[in-house]
C-alpha cells in the first residue's frame, strides 16, 4: 500500500524536491506501514515558494473577483468529482473511517471553496459622505499569507484557509503538519488543474522549524495556524515581530451542558459525536459533558451501551466507526491520560484500554464518569476518543463550572427549554457554541475561539475580514484650506 505523491512540496505550479531536507515516513495509522516517504523543506524550497507567491499575489489582486472565483469553483467541482479518491488518500494519511472522510473532510473542504467563490465578488467598501468631500474605502488583499495545519482534518484545514485567501486575491504558503502531509499536496494539484496560476497556492512540508522560517519571513502579511495553545503562543509571538495578522485556531476543552429536560437520546447522541467523531481528534469536542443530576443515571446507561456499540477497524471499511489514532505519538499520550483518571479516581463506565487491532493506534471508546473539575482529563485536551462526565446541579453552578478554564473554543446546551437555552449560551464564554446540536461546523457560520483558544476567526462573512485590509481614500473636490 503506497501513496507516495510526486514529490514533497509543491511550489510555482509544479511538484518540487529537494532531497537535502530531511526525510520522514508517512505512516498509515491504522496498520504502521509507511505509504510515503518525504522531505523537509529546505531554506531553498522556502524561499522558492514565498518568492514565487510573492510575485503571483501582485497579479492576481489584480484580477477581477469574478475571474478569481470562477477557477475556485472550478476546483471545487473537481474536488467533488474526484470525492472518493480524494477519502481514500485521507483515510491513508489520517486513519479516519471512510465513512467520515467522504462526507466530511474533503466535502467541507469543496464547500469552504464554492462559498467564498461565491462571496468574494460581493465584498465592496463604503462611501462616507463628509459634505463636499468624501472619503471611499477599499478592501483589499494582505498579500501573502501563510497556512500552518494541524493533524487532524488535515485537507479541510488547508481548504478553509486557501479558500477566503485566494478568493480575496492573496497567495498562500501552506505547511501541513508532518503527520498528514498528502492531502494538500492534492489541493494544490486540483487548484492549478482548475487554472490558478503558479505560485499563488504552495506546499512546503517540514516540521516546526521550517513553519516558523515562513512566520518570521518579511515577505508574510499573515499568518493562519490551526494548531494546540503552545504553538499558537510561539507562533503568535513570532507573527508579532513582524506586526503580521493572525488567525489563531488552537485548542479546547469545551462544555457540553445537558439539562435534566433533554431529550436523552439526542444529548447521548451529541456527546458520542462530540468525543467519538475522527477518534475524539476534534479540537471543538465537547470533551466536559455536564449532565444534570436527575438523568445521570439514565444517560449514562444508555451511553454505555452505545459506546460499547460502536465499530472499531479498518478505517477504509465502510462499516467501520472509529479508526486509531493519527500516531503512536498520540496514542501514548491518550493513554497516558486514561491512566491519570483512573488513578486521580474518576470511574470507568466503559472503554480505558488500547484495542487490540493488528498494529494500529486504536483506543477504546471510553466514558469516564465522577469526573471533578480539578481532575487533568477535566482541565487539559486529551484529543482522543475519551468522555469525561461530570454531573451538576442547577444552571448557576454549571455556567460558573463550565467558564472555569483557560479555553474558550467551543460550547453546546442540550435542554427542552429554548429560553434556557439562550440564556445559558449567552453566558458561556466560548466562540462556537450549539443550541440542542453539536459539533455542526457548516462553512456559512463563523468558527473560531474566546481566551486562550485563539484569536479571529475562519469560515463566514466574518472570515473576509481577516484576509483582506481597509484602506480609507479622502477624496478632497474644493480648494485646499491652508493657514500658511
Ligand atoms: P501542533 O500545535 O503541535 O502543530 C500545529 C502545526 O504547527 C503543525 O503543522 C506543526 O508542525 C506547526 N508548528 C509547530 N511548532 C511551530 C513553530 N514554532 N512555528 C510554526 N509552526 C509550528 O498541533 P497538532 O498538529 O498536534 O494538532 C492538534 C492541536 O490542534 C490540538 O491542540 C487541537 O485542539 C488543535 N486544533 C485546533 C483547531 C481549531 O480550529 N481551533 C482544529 C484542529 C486542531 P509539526 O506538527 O510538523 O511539528
């Protein structure tokens, strides 16, 4: 089995290698065998790819919006049509059941690109009136800017960030993450294939390092990272010598609030999505479920028995469920958080092991329930198929416990009372939050986080104002009025 692509970066159109950057293996999480083998990049390749986007940029803000959108829906088409190749290469590379990668990852991916396809050609300035003289307001493009991606949804994310940049006429330098780095490679090939000129959307891979050569280049406008809260502090810094914009999505650790009057099923049905959904590698999961005394018993009940339910094996079966875990890196450090609650007292509903599934990095569904807030699994990100229960009593207590962290990513409320509901929401400090829903991230609404969970926001109209700038033109028709 063997997805080895062209080559390990591509840059001004076409697959480039340098083989003096260091290797690494792509590994297929769920068996370990290695499907490819890559290279760091060079400060040559990252020179390359900054300059060619450089030079691109100019000429492509120079395009007029309908022009530029018409090749993005071409891409997205193309991304559509070549939907279940496209799944298949995302189960190799991450490990996600097929049954997900072809309707989530790539799919959001193709939306993510035909909406800001569609709304660039609407993004206009203002005319202010000031009597006689008036002042017009442009926007306009950042220039060029610089993808960094997590592991997780590794082609979603490099679509949700080329999408608003290259629609409102910037160039973009992606890095992946070094564990998924296959799936933009393919964007890029899909989007030249669809008629965007060289150099306007490169892939660079590498670690840590060869991201933070492209933040502190002074030819980078802005920065966008999806990434956990330590790199997104080192990469901010970074941003900030050089004054660049940001877009920060970092990590979570959310609340998933259900109310005695809930429907169980749906509330259990949420929570699985919310902590189950890409083996629980979600950063806006709902990984503290707070459920009201009354039916802790009932939802947890039930919960077991359709944790226990749940499909776990090779992610390219249709049948399959739940895959492994992107790396053995992750596993250990899952299990490493499934031992600290046991040993900090939480219970074990179900789940708690490794699964034993020929060589992968497969972890058990678990549920742990008692769960207090001080416990680790209640305050850091395990990013892994673990639930962590935690009940309570009335509204007051649970909206100060859920605010009661550092992070501000996501938050959902499961009630029968819709006036509740509004109200709860209103107070929970959170930037993506869920009203008798969770985890639906449609590309029309904003995502993004409050508090240490990052810093503006992707997806939306909102996201237009973080890849372009205002600029003010006063517009003076009289005489010049000076006192000299
Ligand atoms: P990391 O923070 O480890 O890495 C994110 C990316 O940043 C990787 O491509 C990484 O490269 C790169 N990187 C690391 N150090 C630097 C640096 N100093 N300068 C520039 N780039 C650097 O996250 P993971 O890949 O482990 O992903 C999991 C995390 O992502 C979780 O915390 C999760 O919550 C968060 N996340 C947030 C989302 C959101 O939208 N809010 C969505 C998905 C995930 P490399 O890995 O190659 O070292």
């Amino acid at each position: 089995m063997k997805a080895q692509p062209p080559a390990s970066h591509f840059v001004d159109g076409q697959p480039m290698e340098d083989a003096a950057g260091a290797a690494f293996e792509v590994i297929f999480p769920a068996t370990g065998e290695v499907i490819a083998r890559l290279h760091d990049a060079t400060p040559a390749v990252i020179d390359r790819a900054l300059a060619s986007a450089h030079r691109a940029q100019a000429e492509w803000a120079m395009l007029r919006p309908v022009d530029r959108a018409r090749i993005l829906r071409r891409a997205a088409d193309l991304i559509r049509e070549r939907g279940e190749e496209l799944a298949q290469l995302e189960t190799l590379d991450t490990g996600k059941p097929i049954q997900e990668t072809r309707v989530a990852d790539w799919p959001s991916g193709a939306d993510a690109i035909e909406y800001f396809a569609g709304l660039a050609p609407t993004v206009t300035g203002q005319t202010i009136p000031l009597g006689q003289d008036f002042v017009y307001t442009l926007r306009e493009p950042l220039g060029v800017c610089v993808g960094i991606g997590a592991w997780n949804y590794p082609s979603q994310i490099a679509c949700w960030k080329a999408a608003p940049a290259l629609a409102l006429g910037n160039a973009m330098v992606f890095k992946p993450s070094e564990v998924t780095p296959l799936g933009a490679l393919k964007l890029a090939e899909i989007l030249i294939e669809a008629g965007l000129p060289p150099g306007l959307f490169n892939v660079v891979q590498g670690r840590g390092p060869v991201g933070a050569a492209l933040v502190s280049d002074p030819r980078v406008a802005k920065v966008s990272l999806t990434g956990s809260v330590p790199t997104g502090q080192k990469v901010y810094a970074a941003a900030a010598a050089g004054v660049r914009n940001v877009t920060m999505e970092l990590g979570g650790k959310s609340p998933l609030i259900v109310f005695d009057d809930a429907s169980v099923d749906d509330a259990v049905g949420a929570a699985m999505l919310g902590n189950f959904y890409s083996a629980g590698q979600v950063c806006s999961n709902g990984t503290r479920v707070f459920v009201q005394k009354a039916i802790k018993a009932e939802f947890l009940k039930r919960l077991k028995a359709r944790s226990e339910a749940i499909r776990l094996g090779d992610p390219r079966d249709a049948a399959t469920q739940m895959g492994p875990l992107v790396s053995q890196t992750q596993l250990e450090k899952v299990l490493g958080y499934v031992e600290t609650a046991k040993a900090e007292g939480a219970t074990l509903v179900t789940g708690g092991s490794r699964a034993a599934q020929g060589g992968g990095f497969f972890v058990q569904p678990t549920v742990f329930a008692d769960v207090t807030d001080d416990m680790t699994i209640a305050r850091e990100e395990v990013f892994g198929p673990v639930m962590a229960v935690l009940d309570f009593d009335t509204e007051e207590e649970v909206i100060a416990r859920a605010n009661d962290t550092e992070f501000g990513l996501a938050a959902g409320v499961f009630t029968a009372d819709l006036a509740r509901g509004h109200r709860v929401i209103g107070r929970l400090q959170a930037g993506t939050c869920w009203i008798n829903a969770y985890n639906l991230t449609p590309v029309e609404s904003p995502f993004g986080g409050a508090k240490m969970s990052g810093v503006g926001r992707e997806n939306g109209h909102a996201a237009v104002e973080y890849y372009t700038q205002i600029k003010s033109v006063y517009v003076g028709l009289g005489p010049v009025d000076a006192p000299y």
